[in-house]
C-alpha cells in the first residue's frame, strides 16, 4: 500500500470580511462572551473524514475555534487517515487600539474562514491511524509558548471521529472489543514510547464508536463501551482531562465508495441471555447472540448427552415460540468448549452438544431441520471465547464455565457466515 507523506501547511488568516459557504455553522454573534481575560487559547482538533466514520459536525467546535481567534492564539486541523496531515493555521495579532466589537468581528471571519477549510479536509491515504493523528494534534499543542508571563496559554484538543484506528501502534482490526484489555494495551503503548503527552490538555472526544459506510456494521454497545474506555485510558496515561461526549445527533455520511479504503472492524453482537419472548425478539431483531451457559443447558461430563432434557426445554422454549411466530427465520446452534483436552476432541465435543440441542428443536418441538445447523467451533473462535488458563497452564475453572456453553444466532447474520467458514 503505497503511503501519502503527511504535510504541514501555515496558513495566515487575513483579516477581510469575506463570506465564505460551507462552514459548518453560524458565526458567533456580536453579543457573546469573551475568554478570560489574559488568556490565549491553542486548538488542536482532529478531523476523521475517511469512508467508516460519520462526516464531523463542525458546530460542535465552533465556540473554540472562535475563542482561539479571538485571543489570537492557533488551530491545527489534524486529518485523520492512515497517514495523518496537519493545517496549522496561525492567527496574527491585531491593534490593541480596536474596540470590542471589532475584535469580535474579526474573529467571527476566522471562524468562519477556519471551519471552511476544516470541512474540506478529506482523507488520502488507506486506513486510519488514530493515534498518530492525536499525537500530531499533541505536538502542535506543546509547541506553543507564551510571548510573555502576564498570558495565560489555554490548551485544547477536540477529536471529532469514530476513532476506530486500523493501522499503526494502536489497530482496531486486529482486536476484539468485546475481550479487549484496556490496560494491557496502555502498558504495551508506554513500553513503545506511543502514549501522546498531553500534558496540561484538556481532550473532547465526539462521535467516539459512531460509524458509517457499508463496510464497517454499527457496534454494539458494549464494544462502544470498550472502545471509548480505551481511549479515555490512552489519553488519561498522557495527562489530559477527558471528556467523550454521548448521544450527539450525527452529521451527514461521505461517499464510501469514493474515499480511501479501510479495513472493517470486526463487530461481535452482544451476547445476551434470555427470560422472556420480549428478550429473543430483541436480540434477534438487533443482530444479537442468545447465550445458554452449562447451568442452563447442561450436559454429562465430557459427553453430548443432556443432563437435563426438561431443563433444556424450558429454556429453549422462548426461542421456539420466536421461530414459530417467524416462519422464515433459520439459526445456527453453536457449540463451544473450554481450552482443555486439545483442538480435535474440543471441536468435536461442542459440534456433538450442538447437534443434541438441534435434535431437541427438531424431535422435541417440531421445527423443521431445515431451520436449524449445528456448528461446533471449541475454543477457536475468539469472539465467543474467554482465556481460561491459570499462569501455570492449567484450566481455570472459575472461568471455564463461560466458555462452555451453546449459543444461538440468525443463520443469515454476519457472525453466523464468520463461523461457519472455521475448518
């Protein structure tokens, strides 16, 4: 894949009152209120405008870039792709002679000349680096420095993207969120000198797990969850003060098909358990996966037989009324198996239990075999399996129940296809 070297372009605003389309909102009017006073405000804001994020909505920072040109400070406009490149847009000062409303009428003209060229980045390069983009944000802020002891110097960072990082130090396709261990990810960043030092910076995270595109499936909210906690994490260990923001309305989508390309993220739907018709409906409707661990359907050890057919029953009836209600609909009944007693036997251990819950479907409630497959996959498929092992290789057994279990899921879903094409 060949690379776009990154640039760093110096732009000079010129102090006209042009009118300028296209940026992203309304000027600040004459009446609203000013920094404090002494204070001069350096903004790094990170722009994700690749093909699996949502197009930023540049009204969310508006009252900052406004406040960094009306106290003369800067703005670096960070792209966020697999070769990140910065505008850094330097604001000169201006006759302390001028009056208020003067001053403010120049910076509603940068404002608007800033957001402008904002919302004309567009990415270059394939994937997405995340990381490096806020580590160019990071060093353009620690640059900064005061012309004299009597200003205060104010920094801010706003990152405006899915921050679903594909390449670099921190890559997103090459983990689970659901498994994923934050601290262990922080340590190995530290060890390599990645964590972006951010050092009196205060961080605003938008649209963090929001995504777009046909390539890229919406997440699920625990992987949501667990991706945001990576990042307050990364930028926590770099000193900022972070903030991610929640429940944003989105802005418009760019043209996949159009832009760099880059690699999904796998998304493993929420593995959910069941109580009642409402909670099949909804985890079927959502994508989601129906979990049944070894209390709730229980087998002999080391066997597929059903220690409890009855009890298997009871809970699996929810699904059948489900598949009774939906005629058309057809799911996969997968096995899995704790790390113990190798990949063979696992794989054929779970694909056996599998079959049995099957054949209950089938002989017990009368569901047409056509409706069901079994699959056993043991331990090898990560999205489902939780590492079971003591530190002297010995099975867990506080967690291997976990990992003994039978799952249910749409035949037709994203994770179905995924686990039927394991060997």
């Amino acid at each position: 894949m060949n690379k776009v070297k990154s640039f760093s372009v110096v732009m000079s605003i010129v102090l006209v009152a042009a009118t300028l389309a296209g940026c992203g909102g309304a000027a600040k009017s004459d009446t609203a209120s000013a920094p404090a006073k002494g204070q001069e405000i350096h903004l790094a804001a990170i722009v994700g405008s690749h093909g699996n994020a949502p197009r930023p909505n540049f009204g969310l920072i508006e009252d900052q870039v406004y406040n960094a040109c009306y106290t003369y400070g800067s703005v670096t406009l960070v792209c966020d792709d697999g070769d990140p490149f910065t505008i850094v847009i330097d604001i000169p000062p201006e006759d302390d002679n001028l009056s208020t409303t003067k001053y403010k009428q120049i910076a509603n003209e940068q404002t608007k000349q800033i957001l402008s060229a904002a919302s004309q980045m567009q990415a270059k390069t394939d994937e997405v680096n995340t990381l490096k983009a806020i580590q160019l944000g990071a060093r353009s802020l620690a640059s900064v420095e005061a012309e004299s002891n009597d200003v205060e110097l104010v920094r801010q960072m706003v990152v405006l993207d899915s921050c679903l990082s594909t390449t670099g130090a921190l890559s997103f396709s090459e983990h689970n969120l659901n498994n994923i261990d934050t601290s262990d990810i922080v340590a190995q960043l530290q060890e390599i000198n990645e964590i972006p030092v951010l050092d009196d910076v205060s961080v605003t995270v938008y649209t963090c797990g929001d995504t777009a595109g046909k390539k890229q499936k919406e997440l699920p909210e625990a992987s949501r969850k667990a991706l945001k906690n990576v990042w307050e994490s990364i930028l926590e260990a770099g000193n900022a003060d972070v903030n991610i923001k929640d429940d944003l309305p989105l802005s418009s989508t760019y043209n996949e098909e159009a832009m760099p390309s880059v690699t999904p993220v796998t998304v493993v739907q929420d593995i959910v358990d069941i109580h009642d018709i409402d909670d099949v409906d909804d985890a079927f409707a959502e994508g989601g996966v129906i979990s049944f661990d070894e209390k709730s359907i229980a087998f002999e050890m080391g066997t597929a037989n059903l220690a409890d057919k009855a009890a298997a029953k009871d809970v699996l009836n929810y699904v059948v009324e489900y598949m009774n209600t939906h005629p058309d609909f057809r799911l996969l009944v997968c096995g899995t198996t704790a790390c113990w007693g190798g990949e063979d036997y696992c794989m054929a251990l779970s694909n056996e239990r599998a079959s049995a819950v099957c054949q209950v479907l089938i002989h017990d409630f009368g569901i047409d075999k056509s409706r069901v497959q079994a699959k056993g996959v043991g331990y090898s498929f990560e999205d489902f399996y939780t590492y079971d092992q003591t530190p002297d290789g010995k099975l867990d057994e506080a967690i291997a129940p976990l990992n003994r279990s039978v799952k249910i899921l749409n035949l037709n879903s994203d994770t179905a296809s995924r686990i039927l094409n394991i060997q």
